[in-house]
C-alpha cells in the first residue's frame, strides 16, 4: 500500500498511525537538515506528543539548504509528508509508526526569499539543526569561526540571497527584528560537545561581521539550548524498504530505520514557548554537559575505536565488529581503563549499565548499521569524539596505546584498502587532504598528528603518545588487525 494521507486508513493493523488529524496540525518549527536521525528523533517526540493530544502546533517545517535535500523533499511531498519509523531490534520491544509531524519542505534552491519569510513569521518559535558536525565551521584548533570559507565570504557579500545557514539565519532574525517579531529559540541537534554554545558562537560571529546591531540583538534575544541527542540511525538503504514492504505492507518511498532505544536531554533554555516533550520522555536539565560527556566519549568515541578497525578488517556492519570477541574486550577496555576515569557523575544514569547498554546496541544484528555510515567524515569528528580523551589520558600521564590505536586505524582507513586488497571510497569532505597526509608510510606521523585543526597542540607533542601510534600504525601494517588487538589486549 502506497504511503499517503489517503490510504492512511487502508495501511496493515499491526501499523500504528497518528492519533491526530493532519489537517488539525500547525507549524511551529523550522528543522533546518530534514535527514534519518531528525526524523527518527525530533520528529518522533513531536508526533509522540501530537499522539497524546497536545503539541499540534509545533508542527514541523522541514528545510532543504543542498542539493541532494531535493530528492528527500520530492519523496516526502510525493506521500504528504507522511514517513514510516521501522525499528529494528533482535527482541521483540519493536514498532512500526506512521509519523506525521513534519507538514512541509521548503528548499534554498527553489526560493530562498520563501524561506527567509518562513523563519521570519511569527508561527515559526523554534529553528532546530542537524547539520553535521562539520557544519558549524568553527575551527576545532581555535575554537573561532572560519569567516574565510567561501560561502560565507558569499553571504556576507550578498545577505539577501545566503546560501548557508548562517545567512539564512541572520536574514530571518533581521525581518523579524524590524517587524517587532520575537526571536525564536536556535536549537542545534547535532552530536557535537556543546551544541548548542557552539550554535551560538557561531550564529554570533558571522552576524557581528554583517551586521554589529543585529549581532547584539540576536545575542540578547535568541536562546541556544544545549542538548544531548542519542539514536543509532542507519542510512535507508533498497533493503530497508523492501523489507518494510514485504513484512508490514508500506510502500514508503523514504522511510527511517533506526533502534528501539532512543533519548534526548535537553536544557530547559526556550525563548519563545516549546512543545511538552517532557510528556513523552524528553529528559529537561540545566546543565547537558554531564550527559553529554558521557554519551560522546562512551559511545561515539567507542563507534570510532571499532569502525576504522572493523573496516580495516573486512567487516562492513557495526554488528559484526561486535560478534568478534576481540573487538568486544577492546572496546569494554576503551570504555573501561580510558574513558570512564575522566568521567563526572552523571545524574541518574549508572555508568556500568550504560556501557553493557552501549554493547548490547552495537550488537543489533537486526538493523545491520554501516560501517561506512559511522567512518564518514572522520576528520570533523575526531576532534570532538576522541582527542579530548587523548588530551586528558595524555595529562593524566596514563597509559595511551589503546587510545593511539584508535588514531593509527584511522590513518590506514584512509588509504582506501583493506586487509583483504578490497579498495573503497573515503566518505568524508576532507577525504582528498586526508588521504594525501597518509600517502607516504614514513612521514604519516609529521604529517597526520601536524594537523592542528584536527589534533590540537598536546598530541603531537607527547612522546609518549608519539611512540604509541607508531607502534600500532607498524603492527597494524606487520600482523594486521585481530593480532594487533591481541597485542593491546595483552
């Protein structure tokens, strides 16, 4: 059965459906990068909330800034907005939901003067982000907004026609400015440490070189929660909808996968009204930073210690990382002797079943994430997922090896071949500079650790450490993977 409003009724009954009218529905946020994990995630607690009766003005306006969004907006539009939540999972705490809180997509590329109207309006009070972690620009060597980047040289040279989230922002900000709208919260759900400050940071440097009064305003009318956000999401994949087609009856052309479990602590800092979330599970705080910590060293620093070695080893699914031993004692090692000693106690949440949670998650075999989907854009992610535990192992006068290793499979990940001579494509924006500092075996040290923007000043320049990645870089290269582990492990 095709998904759209007209069949919603004619759809399987093991389908759960919105318990609203659609037509009853209002919008009240802009997402600005409508991709799986905003719809598995922000768009899931927002139907959840829509589902209990409330919450039908927070509807979503989804928007499209590149030009691959194009084909997500035609499949979405082409089914009324409607998209199917296929969770997968080896027990059986698994459901099947049609969502309907996203309404509508607007793309840059069809009309940009619509979408500066449609952030300035009043009915839009919050604009939230997934725009990867890379897309803040912000210099992770500095900590400053790299103002030189084309784009933005762009959109300051022509505020009235931006092409980056930036100037679209500070478009919208100034119409709402000089019509006495109020300001809407900015709430950034990108997996980064201090989404939300560095949203701020951000948003606030590139206004000051546009316009100095609108930066002050924006600054003092304008809220950046912070938020930790966590829900394995794979990339859709021809499978995933036929398996959806073949075992529940939905035609949905664009459908999310993603896992049971799902969790978002947000910090109750909103300007302008939000949504009751706290309703359907959303954990309200005043301070993420604990649950942030938490969640970025343990499991994103965890899906980096396994995915550049699960690569380099042939494997191309996380759950098969996790059915070799190995990469279990290793990661539990991580987990265990780096990461968790620098951990401040986290408010409700016990750190050891959080760890055997992060395990048992790894191992869905059910929802086969990729590999290729965890390795991607490693250069933005190094820098806020593993460098910090380096740093602080590094200062603590610890033991590094496990950590460097992490580093040093990272280094053979990008020379594009495996242990077995299959060769694949580096998914990551900086793919060609990367590979180019890996190109010579003997200088992949002075030049890969050299990179400032990636890993800052104390790493090159710790002998320790220095030794420890060419340890593991030369037994990776001499035994391969698994007898390398053994070695760590041992």
């Amino acid at each position: 059965m095709k998904l759209n409003k007209q069949n919603l009724n004619r759809l399987a009954p093991g389908v759960a459906l919105p318990a609203y009218a659609l037509g009853d529905t209002r919008q009240g946020i802009a997402h600005i990068g409508v991709g799986g994990f905003h719809r598995a995630h922000q768009a899931f607690y927002t139907d959840a909330l829509m589902n209990t009766g409330e919450g039908l003005d927070w509807a979503i306006c989804g928007v499209g800034l590149r030009a691959e969004d194009r084909r997500a907006r035609d499949d979405l539009k082409d089914q009324d907005y409607l998209f199917t939540l296929f969770e997968l999972g080896d027990g059986d705490d698994t459901e099947v939901r049609v969502i309907g809180a996203i309404r509508d997509m607007l793309l840059a590329e069809d009309d940009t003067r619509a979408l500066i109207d449609k952030l300035a309006s009043p009915e839009i009070r919050i604009v939230s982000l997934t725009i990867t972690e890379g897309g803040y620009c912000i210099d992770d060597s500095t900590g400053e907004f790299m103002a030189h980047l084309p784009q933005i040289q762009h959109d300051l040279a022509h505020p009235d026609t931006p092409t980056t989230v930036f100037g679209l922002l500070c478009a919208a900000l100034a119409r709402r400015r000089a019509a006495g709208t109020a300001a809407f919260t900015l709430m950034s759900c990108d997996n980064l440490p201090h989404n939300g400050a560095v949203t701020r940071k951000a948003l606030l440097a590139f206004a000051a070189l546009h316009d100095s009064p609108l930066r002050d305003w924006i600054d003092a009318n304008v809220s950046f929660p912070n938020a930790m956000v966590d829900r394995i999401t794979p990339m859709t994949s021809t499978s995933h909808r036929l398996q959806l087609a073949d075992q529940h009856g939905v035609d949905d052309a664009w459908p999310v996968v993603c896992e049971p479990f799902v969790q978002w602590v947000l910090e109750d800092k909103f300007v302008n009204g939000r949504p009751a979330w706290e309703k359907v599970g959303v954990q309200f705080t005043d301070d993420v930073t604990p649950y942030e910590d938490m969640k970025i060293k343990l499991l994103n620093g965890s899906h980096l210690a396994l995915t550049y070695l699960g690569f380099l080893k042939g494997y191309r699914f996380v759950h098969e990382t996790m059915n070799d031993p190995l990469f279990v004692r290793y990661m539990r090692a991580y987990m265990d002797l780096d990461v968790t000693p620098q951990l401040a106690s986290v408010p409700g949440i016990d750190l050891t079943g959080y760890k055997n949670t992060l395990v048992a998650r790894f191992s869905n075999q059910a929802i086969a994430d990729q590999l290729e989907r965890v390795c991607s854009d490693g250069s933005s992610k190094f820098p806020k997922f593993t460098v910090p535990t380096i740093n602080r192992l590094i200062a603590d006068g610890r033991e590094t090896k496990r950590a460097a290793l992490v580093v040093a499979a990272w280094a053979l990940y990008l020379k594009g071949v495996d242990e077995h001579g299959d060769t694949y494509s580096i998914p990551d924006p900086r793919a060609e500079f990367c590979q180019a500092l890996v190109a010579d075996d003997v200088l992949i040290t002075q030049r890969l650790l050299a990179v400032e923007e990636i890993f800052g000043t104390a790493i090159p320049r710790s002998a320790e450490f220095v030794a420890a990645f060419e340890w593991c870089c030369n037994s990776l290269r001499e035994v391969g993977v698994s007898r390398t582990l053994e070695r760590v492990l041992a």
